[in-house]
C-alpha cells in the first residue's frame, strides 16, 4: 500500500528568483489572482515590495498585511481578514514568524501557501510544522506543507550571518534525532519511516560532505544549506511527523525555552542541544569531531555563549525528557543530578567558551 505524501509543486533556489519569478510556475499560478502577501516587518519590507512590484500586473489585487509576531491573537487576526475576503494565494514572506503564520493562516481558511524566505534559520522554510505562541509559550502545531518555496539566495546572501548559523544547527540535528527515532523503534514504540529517515539523513550527510571542499564560496554553502533544510522539511511530510529531525536535541532546546528563558536561536539551542544528544548517545569521538565544524560555521560550542548559565543548562537537561511524549536516548537514562554534572563538564569544557560571538539579530 503507497502512502499519500504532501511536497511542494516547485521548489526554486537561484539567485535573483524574485527577479525571475516570471519564468517559474507560481507566476502562471498568478494570472489574475488574489494574492495576500504576508510579511515579516524590518528588512523584509523592502523584499515584500519588490515581489509586490514584480507579480503587480499579473494578480488581479496584491494586499499586504504585516506580521509582527507569532501570537495566537495575531493568528486569529489574520484569519478573520482572510476570510472576509479570501484570496486565491498567500505569499509568506520572512524569515521565520511571517513564513509560519503564513502556513498556518493558510491551513486554516485552506488557502495555497508560497513561502519566500528571506533567511534559511530552521527548517520550517518547508516543513508541515508551525511554532505559535500561546500563553506566552512556544508551541509545535501541525500545518500544510507550502504549494512552493521561492529562495532567492540575492536576499539570503544580506541576512545575518548568525540565522544562518541557527539553520545549519537545525540540520546538524537530523543526526542525532535520526539515532533517536531508532532507539524508539527498537523499544518497540514507533514505526520507523525508511524513505523519511534517508531523506533526513542524506540532508545532514550532503551538507557535512560539502564543507570538506576546499575553497566554499558563501552563495554554494547557502544553496546546500537551503536545499538540505528543505530535504529536511519533505522528510517531516513523510515521516507525518517532525521525528526525522526532532529528537533529545530538540527537547534539550525546548526546555531551555520553556524552562530557563528563551535567550537564544531555535537552531542555535538545538547545536548545543546536538553535543549533549550525541554523547548520551554514546558517540562522544563524534561531538570532538564536530567542534571544528561549529566553529567553521559560527555555531556556538558553549551554553553560556547563548547566555544560559551552568543552572539553567541542569535545569534544562532535567526538564528535557518532559517536554513532550518522544522516546529519546533520555528514556534509556535516569541521570542522577551528579551524572549531569560530570555530562556538562565534559561536553562544554571552559574551553569551548567564546568560539562564537553573537552577531546579527532575529528578523521577523
Ligand atoms: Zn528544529
């Protein structure tokens, strides 16, 4: 028996894709549409008004409604006035919130989604997943994939270095949510997706193998870098649920939100999330092997280059096996307080502080 699986009808990452946008099938989509364009405030305006020059005389009305934030109250706010008057098409525009609000207002008023990312911080870019704010805490909630990503890597290419740091981060974390999955199969308490499980992997695996090349130029690493997040995204659609590339990393970043602040990047929590993962996971060589990659790629080595301190990092290794119902490599453990001590001194050694610098700021 086949399996009904929801991917995007056109994926384009080149350089000035906004630019030729005429060339690509979501400008045939456009003959004489309704299209709402909803857009991350800042920087991203500026790329909001240029897609709204370029599909003007094709749609038959362009709007634009500005999305400060992810909060359930915004949400409601954006589906009342899709469904007063209901596009044909919704174009999300931004780098994280406006690109999640989009796929949400989308599922609910069932309105197509075209997703134009103007940086690559998560794998949300192209996933089935949304991250709503309520009550004044994140939450995961399931959503249709977008009907095309449009990745202009002109506009990625001005992004702060740093979000771009958080994306390699949430792809890095494939690895070690992948071994999770596993272990949670093996125990006998999820079925295991091959076709999604490759797919995530190969995603990580692309990436890695491509910063072995000597002389990577930034717009390549951008391409892998989009494509494999994207890869990554297709995998969730798949598998029907995040475990390609969720697993103890992720509730490692989860906690620390829910627990102790919030203070950094998803990807960026999910890194540090990554070196603790892999070392319960008993591949302590591999978190040695990878601190030359984070440094290559910016990524923090260190809780405390994110701000948290030695407390709220314990604090968040305990929380972390609460935070959802998700057999991880946590459930093969029942760490004393002591043993996460010994963990946190040996995976963040004094010396891995202050290999990154925090740069750049969040975009809507
Ligand atoms: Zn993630």
């Amino acid at each position: 028996m086949a399996k009904k699986v929801h991917i995007p009808l056109q994926l384009v990452i080149e350089h000035g894709a906004i630019r030729d946008l005429h060339q690509t099938q979501v400008y045939d989509w456009l003959n004489g549409a309704r299209v709402l364009l909803i857009s991350g405030s800042g920087k991203t305006r500026g790329v909001t008004d240029r897609i709204q020059e370029v599909i003007g005389d094709r749609a038959s009305r362009v709007e634009v409604l500005t999305c400060r934030d992810n909060k359930l109250d915004t949400i409601n706010e954006l589906e009342r006035q899709v469904l007063e008057d209901t596009p044909d098409l919704i174009f999300g525009v931004g780098g994280g919130k406006a690109l999640d609000m989009s796929k949400v207002v989308g599922t609910r008023s069932n309105v197509p989604v075209v997703l134009f990312p103007t940086a690559i911080s998560s794998d949300a870019i192209c996933s089935p997943v949304a991250v709503v704010k309520m009550l004044n805490k994140s939450t995961s909630i399931g959503v249709k994939m977008p009907q095309a990503v449009v990745i202009d890597l002109d506009v990625l290419a001005s992004c702060p270095p740093r979000l771009m740091s958080a994306g390699i981060g949430d792809l890095l974390s494939n690895k070690t949510a992948l071994f999770d999955w596993q272990l949670a199969h093996k125990a006998g308490k999820e079925e295991m997706n091959t076709f999604a499980s490759l797919m995530a992997n190969n995603a990580a695996e692309s990436f890695m193998n491509i910063l072995n090349q000597p002389e990577l130029e930034q717009s390549q690493l951008m391409k892998v870098a989009s494509e494999a997040l994207i890869m990554s995204g297709i995998a969730m659609s798949i598998a029907g649920s995040s475990r390609p590339c969720s697993g103890s990393e992720h509730l490692i970043s989860h906690a620390l939100d829910y627990h102790c602040g919030a203070k950094a990047l998803h990807g960026e929590q999910v890194a540090i999330g990554v070196l603790f993962a892999q070392y319960l996971q008993g591949e302590q060589e591999k978190v040695e092997k990878l601190a030359p990659y984070y440094e290559k790629l910016g990524l923090p080595t260190h809780y405390a280059d994110l701000g948290y301190t030695r407390e709220e990092m314990h604090r968040a290794i305990v929380k972390a096996p609460s935070m959802r119902d998700r057999y991880t490599i946590f459930n093969e453990y029942d760490l004393t307080d002591e043993q996460i001590d010994r963990i946190l001194d040996e995976v963040y050694p004094d010396r891995a502080k202050n290999r990154y610098r925090l740069i750049g700021s969040s975009v809507g």
